[in-house]
C-alpha cells in the first residue's frame, strides 16, 4: 500500500486470514494497494491496483504501543482554507517513564516512529530533574534521532507565562527543515503539551473552536486523573495570548510570541514550513 499511484515506496502487510486491519493511516489522503497471493512457496498471482480515500476530519490519532495520547497536528484545515502538513509535527505522551528513564515505548511503537512516521527529533518538556526526565542523554528511538530536552515548569498558574523564556528555543527547532518530523511530549501529552500545541495551532491559523477540539480529545488518553476543565486555560494562557493586538487569534498568537522573544523571522519561518494552500 502507497500513497503514490506507482506504489512506490509503499508499506508491506502479511495476511494468513481474508482480511487485515491497518492503522495510523494520513487523512484525507488516497491510498493505493495490492495483494499478492501465494498459492505455493514458489507460485504467486498479484491483483490490479486499486484505491481508496480515507476520511479527512481531525484530528489524525495515531496508535504508537506504549506511548499514550499520540496524535498528528496536520491535516487540520485553518480559518484560509489552507491545511497544515502531515507527518511532521507528532504530539505525545512521555517516551519513558519520569522517574528513571526506563522505556515506557515498546519494539513496536520504536519501529512505527521511525520506519512509519520517520522521527528525525524528539522534544522532551518534561523539566530537567530526577522525578521527571531521569536526565535523559538520548532518544530511546535511537542515535538517529536528535534528543532536545527543553524543560518546562509545571504550575496551576500561567503555563504560558511560566515558560515565556523557553520560547525561543522551542520555536527555533521547529524553524529548521533538517528537524522534522519532530515529536514533542511532556508527561501525559496534556498539559505542558497542550500549550505548545495550541500555541502551534493559533499560529497556523486553525479555528480557535478546532483547536478547542484537539485540547479536549486528550481526555481519550489512558489515564487514571481527569483533564483540566477548558475553562482553565481560557482563564490563563489563552486569556494572555488574547491580550495582544491582532484581529485574529493567529495574529495575536504571533504578536504575543515576539514579546516573549521568539523573532519573527523564526515564526515565519515555522509557519511555511507547516502550511500549505
């Protein structure tokens, strides 16, 4: 199966039954497949080419064992008609577990990041201490993935305004080409996570009522606590974002993130290489 028409580069499945389930599929996006049958070890028939569609409502949930909350921020369409890529921006929960770094992802979820969504950098938000990162030095996906620990604090105040400094050399990883596909993950992929997120989402021009949508689709997340009411960050960040000038919410996302020093040239940049018309 391959999203070219060649089916060039495609995605190997093995079948022994008449039917096979696939997952972690784009959006809105036509695949086209064939099926080679094996009468004997030596004797095959291949079929025709044939195709379908997939459905193109976000958000694009991804399946990645032993990492919850995974999902993909493209696919989205933004208030200009245009649509955010796919496959470069995957947010998520903890890789490994907080305490120790010890693997939280398991064989499979390592070989669907990198063979299947081609993971180039992993962004770690968690802070940098011994009950939260385990001071990690490394991706567990592997050497050839770039490891950011970019640490936040976590706090019932402010998120946005807590981590203001951080800003610029987040947003400077997400303006170079050679980084993606990146993931970004704190603990549980909500919170800390969910900033970064909606700031992502506000800059690229997606409806705040989408963006709404994707905050609270981490309530699906296995968890044992329960996600923050949307009213506590319409009453904090986003409530700080809207207090900068601009007649949109992407406008206003911009303008806060270069008073928290993030250049211009950066968001631009950041922005072109996520968008497309």
């Amino acid at each position: 199966m391959s999203i070219n028409p060649d089916l060039s580069e495609p995605w190997f499945y093995e079948a022994t039954e008449s039917e096979i389930n696939v997952d972690n599929l784009m959006i809105g996006t036509i695949y086209y497949w064939t099926v080679t049958a094996y009468i004997t070890k030596d004797k095959a028939v291949t079929s025709g080419i044939a195709k379908f569609v997939t459905d193109d409502i976000a958000p694009r949930n991804l399946r990645v064992p032993g990492v919850k909350n995974v999902r993909d921020m493209g696919g989205i369409k933004t208030i200009d008609g245009k649509v955010v890529k796919q496959n470069r921006i995957i947010r998520c929960g903890a890789l490994t577990l907080n305490e120790n770094g010890s693997p939280l992802i398991n064989a499979e979820g390592i070989k669907i990041m990198n063979e299947k969504l081609h993971m180039k950098t992993e962004i770690d938000l968690r802070g940098e201490t011994s009950t939260e990162s385990g001071k990690l030095k490394g991706s567990i996906l592997g050497e050839q993935v770039t490891y950011r620990l970019i640490g936040m604090k976590y706090s019932g105040s402010d998120c946005l305004i807590d981590n203001k400094n951080m800003l610029n050399e987040l947003f400077s990883v997400f303006a170079e080409e050679e980084n993606y596909p990146i993931c970004f993950h704190c603990s549980e992929g909500t919170d800390r996570a969910g900033l970064i997120a909606f700031l992502l989402n506000a800059l690229f021009g997606v409806d705040e009522i989408d963006i709404y949508r994707d905050y609270l689709f981490s309530a699906f997340r296995s968890c044992g606590g329960k996600i923050p009411a949307l009213s506590n960050i319409t009453n904090t960040y986003v409530k700080t974002i809207k207090s900068f000038k601009g007649s949109t919410l992407a406008e206003q996302t911009f303008n806060a993130l270069v008073n928290f020093g993030v250049t211009k040239s950066t968001l631009n940049k950041v922005i072109a290489l996520n968008v497309i018309d």
